[in-house]
C-alpha cells in the first residue's frame, strides 16, 4: 500500500475506480449495521442483568431503618450516598443521589442557575445579558446540546494530550460573561485523554471574573479501564477545596456503562454548602429518585472494590472490540498516511482524525452502505467542526463480528472520499 499522497493524478484516478467498486459491492450486501453511540452491549447488559435478583421479599426494601419504597430522602438513600464516597473519595455529605441519568442533574443544575442563580450569587443567568461558555474539543455532544439550549455562546477550547489548552482557559476565565466550562476529566470523550495532576490542579486554582463559575465534572468513565489496571484520578472536590475554589465544581457520574443505561443510578457531588443549596431548588420538583433502585445498586455493587471487579468482565467484552478497531486502522489506514487517531486505554470510544474536509463525506458514504455513524462535527459547538475532520467511533453495541463488517465499510468510505479530495 502506498500512501496516497504519493500517487500521480492517474495513479488516484485507478485506485478511486477500484475504491469505487468495492463500496458498490459493500451497498449490494443490505447491512444495517450501528456504530452511533457508546451503548453498552446485549452480552453487557445480560451479564447485569441479575440486579434485579437482589430485592425481592419485603423486607429486603428496609435499609438503616428506611423502606426504600416510600417517599422521602431527597438527597439518596444514605448507603446509596455512601456507595459514592466511596467511588469518588468524597464524603456522603457532599453526594446528591439522582435517577438513571447523570445528564439530567447536570440539566437540572445549569436550569437551576438560569432560573434561580448558584450559591454565591443568586442573580439567575436569565437577567444577563449574554452567557458564555467553554467547551473543550472534540468533546461530548450531549453537553454542548444543554448549554445550546439555553442560548449560551460557546467557546471551543482545543483539547492536548494533557487535558485543555489551559494558557487558553486561563485567558477566557478573565472576562466575567464565562459562567463555566464542561470537562470529562477521565478517558474524554472522544480522545480518551487523561486530564493530567497538573491540569487537573490548574483547573481547581482558577480565579474567575464571575463570581458564578460552575465548574461541570463529569467523571463518567472513573473506573472504566478496558486495557490494564485502574488508573487513579486526583479528587477535583479536594483540589478545589485547596484552591479555595469548594463551591465552584459539581461532579458527576452514574452506573450507566456500569450496570443498566435505562436503569442506572447517578450522583452529583459538590460542597455540602452546595448540596444544601440545591436540595432546596430541586425538592420543589420531586420528593425524592427512584430509591428501590438506589437499594437494589447498593447491594448488587457493594463497593468500590467489588465493583472494580465488576469493571473487569466489562473490560474482557470491550478490550477485543477497541482491538479490532486499533487493529483494522493500523493494517488499513495507517500506510495510506491519510489519517490519525488515538489509542485510548479507557472509556467508550476511538477519536479519529481523517483529511480536513472528508469526515463529512465519508459518514454520508457509510450511511449509503449501511453503517450508522455519530454525525461529523457532533463533537464540537453546534455541530460544526472547522476542519471537518473528527469521526467518534463507538465499538461497544456490535458483536465483534458484526464490528469487524462496519469498519470494513468505514474503511473503505474513508479512502473513497479522501480519493474526492485528492483528486479535486
């Protein structure tokens, strides 16, 4: 294989007809085969399943004298809390337990300070006159979609090997409309990176123009090693605190990629005086989570260390997924000198870097052969990548013989659109 920038204008002309013909023979085949998003898989998912074995009699909803069943326990069952302590390094008192989904407090949160302010503050975002907002890139659509939502401007801060740009951070925190950041400290979405200790410090010592600043942590990927050991992680809560920044960051996680996505249980953790703050807020909208579930969580993972080991039969179905796709880029792509990508050790997905201006291209084309892929420039503001060029591949739904047809597909739409560029 020769790489493509090597060749004549007729050498490209060849290879893009033999290109060509492949991916007509790739359309004829009728796949429908879905690499969107970083869903945990069918032999995931039945691995958990026996969750629901663990509450049963009634007197298995009574935990420290509470029936889990009832109302009541804004803040979490008191094990469900403690269980978070545990995980994040935190004490029960700085935890807020919540439903499945560690994206709705993050909502919730953002709603709360647009419409009723933060704790130092109290002047709800609502009466400023504009919000802005820095989001590392490439980062987490989702995200991006909350902060969109309530009409916030929002600043890419590029992402290094060490977490963001913080020369940049630094410089964007001195103008007092910057009202937070969003961060995935641990395997990022999409890079995979690792914030560093300094950076994760830097972050904890930074002094904002606004008095509002919420620092938004979510710590979704903390214990999701799929090849090696446990990494561990500086506690953000504690390097605040240091900092004298306690009230700035609220971090989240949840056992979506743990346990059950559609049946999870999340956590918001913040400085007591923060939790105490918001509980306010939010017990006007509900009395309390689903706390069976909080209990039914509580006993099947028990513990950090049990659920570690829990992590580990995770990591035996992800790590030959996240291999094949390594594998099939080294083998495919990696001659052709037309692209780059990262070699995560964690988290859910590959970020892959093609030609400027063929992501787009490229995802049309798989989507023609039947391979449903995260849209190009999800990973930035608005969906709008500058250099159309990010591709988030998510290797975790398919069996490996279903993925293994994907990135064939993947494969061969890619060198078919740089061909198109190549040749324009």
């Amino acid at each position: 294989m020769t790489a493509y920038k090597k060749l004549s204008k007729e050498e490209l002309k060849r290879e893009y007809e033999a290109v060509s013909s492949e991916f007509s023979v790739l359309c004829e085949k009728g796949l429908k085969l879905n690499m969107a998003r970083g869903k945990p898989s069918k032999a995931q998912l039945d691995m958990v399943s026996d969750i629901f074995d663990v509450v049963r009699k009634p007197e298995d909803f009574i935990i420290d004298g509470v029936d889990a069943r009832n109302y009541g326990n804004l803040e979490g069952l008191s094990a469900a809390r403690s269980y978070w302590a545990d995980m994040l390094g935190v004490r029960p008192e700085q935890t807020f337990v919540g439903g499945n989904a560690s994206l709705q407090l993050m909502y919730d949160l953002i709603s709360k300070a647009y419409t009723h302010g933060l704790l130092h503050s109290q002047r709800p975002w609502c009466r400023e006159e504009k919000i802005k907002w820095l989001c590392p890139v490439p980062g987490y659509d989702r995200h991006f979609k909350v902060t969109e939502s309530f009409g916030f401007e929002m600043i890419s801060v590029p992402m290094t090997d060490e977490g963001p740009d913080m020369d940049r951070v630094e410089e964007l925190v001195k103008d007092p409309a910057v009202k937070g950041m969003w961060n995935v400290p641990k395997y990022s979405n999409p890079d995979g990176v690792i914030y560093s200790d300094a950076t994760v410090r830097r972050i904890a010592a930074l002094k904002p123009a606004a008095p509002d600043f919420l620092l938004m942590w979510d710590n979704a990927y903390c214990v999701h090693e799929f090849f090696g050991e446990f990494v561990p992680f500086l506690n953000i809560l504690e390097e605040c605190e240091k900092a004298g920044n306690a009230d700035m960051v609220f971090e989240f996680a949840s056992t979506s990629k743990i346990t059950l996505p559609g049946a999870g249980m999340s956590v918001m953790a913040a400085s007591e005086a923060n939790i105490s703050y918001l509980s306010k807020l939010i017990g006007i909208q509900i009395i309390s989570y689903d706390k069976v579930n909080q209990l039914r969580h509580v006993k099947y993972l028990k513990d950090k260390e049990h659920t570690l080991e829990l992590m580990k039969r995770h990591a035996a179905i992800m790590g030959p997924k996240f291999k094949a796709v390594l594998d099939t880029l080294d083998e495919k792509i990696a001659p052709l000198e037309i692209a780059q990508w990262k070699r995560p050790k964690g988290g859910y997905f590959v970020s892959f870097y093609a030609m400027p201006g063929t992501a787009r291209r490229t995802l049309e084309l798989c989507k023609q052969a039947g391979v449903t892929m995260t849209g190009a420039g999800a990973t930035y503001p608005y969906g709008k990548d500058p250099e159309d060029s990010n591709i988030r591949i998510a290797p975790s739904l398919p069996p490996v013989s279903e993925l293994e047809q994907a990135l064939e597909v993947f494969c061969v739409c890619l060198r078919m659109a740089t061909l198109e560029k190549l040749m324009a």
